[in-house]
C-alpha cells in the first residue's frame, strides 16, 4: 500500500521524526496536533478554548492540504493533562464537526510536548 506525506505550511511543522499527515488510499492519518502558531511555532495566546480551536484549526489545515475537509473525519483522539477541560473541547469541536460526528476518544495524560494542555489526532476519510 502506498504512504503519501502530506505538508502544509498552514500547518506547524513536524518537531520531530514524524510526517504531518500520511495518505494511504482514500484515508488521511494526521499525526498530534497541538496548539502551535504555524509561522512562529510559539504556543497560541490565549485561554483554554483559544488553544483548542487552534488545534482543531491545525488539524483542518492538513486535512485541507490533502484536498478534504474535516467534516469525513472518521476518528478523532485528544489528549488532556486536565480532563475537567472535556466539556470546552466538547465546546469548540463543535465548531468544526458536524453529525454525524467522528469516533472519538479522550484520554488523560501527565504531560504533552512544549508543556501544552491538549492534543489532538485524526484519521480523515477522503
């Protein structure tokens, strides 16, 4: 099966040993995204929500890059270092998603790259 990488300057670049996105046939697997500014690769200013929306926005960028758009997403993962922001994330993906929405999972975790509170992946349909 072919792997495609899929890059976005939209997007924040990889920080490590990772693709952005990989396509393999009509699905696009986007690697973590968190809530970095793409041209400074700084954390966003902001509130809890402000950094959400920019991982969600992240996360649209790359779907884009690879000619879909995040309403086929099939799977979302995030990831939180404070599980009492689930109901804010719940908030703002509703923005982004419509029904029917993705599966989705949320997990809790001690701590995330640049000291960030969430995370998020997915796999897009295309």
């Amino acid at each position: 099966m072919l792997r495609k990488p899929i890059q976005t300057a939209q997007a924040p670049g990889a920080i490590g040993t990772y693709s952005q996105a990989i396509r393999t046939g009509d699905l696009l697997f986007i690697s973590g995204q968190i809530p970095l500014e793409p041209v400074s690769m700084t954390v966003v200013d902001g509130d809890f929500k402000t950094r959400v929306r920019q991982v969600f926005q992240n996360l649209q960028h790359v779907t884009e890059a690879a000619g879909g758009n995040l309403s086929t997403a099939v799977k979302v993962t995030i990831f939180l270092t404070d599980m009492n922001d689930f109901a804010a994330v719940n908030e703002v993906m509703s923005e982004f998603f419509t029904t029917p929405y993705p599966a989705r999972a949320a997990v809790g975790v001690a701590a995330l790259p640049k000291g960030v509170d969430v995370e998020a992946d997915a796999v897009v349909a295309l």
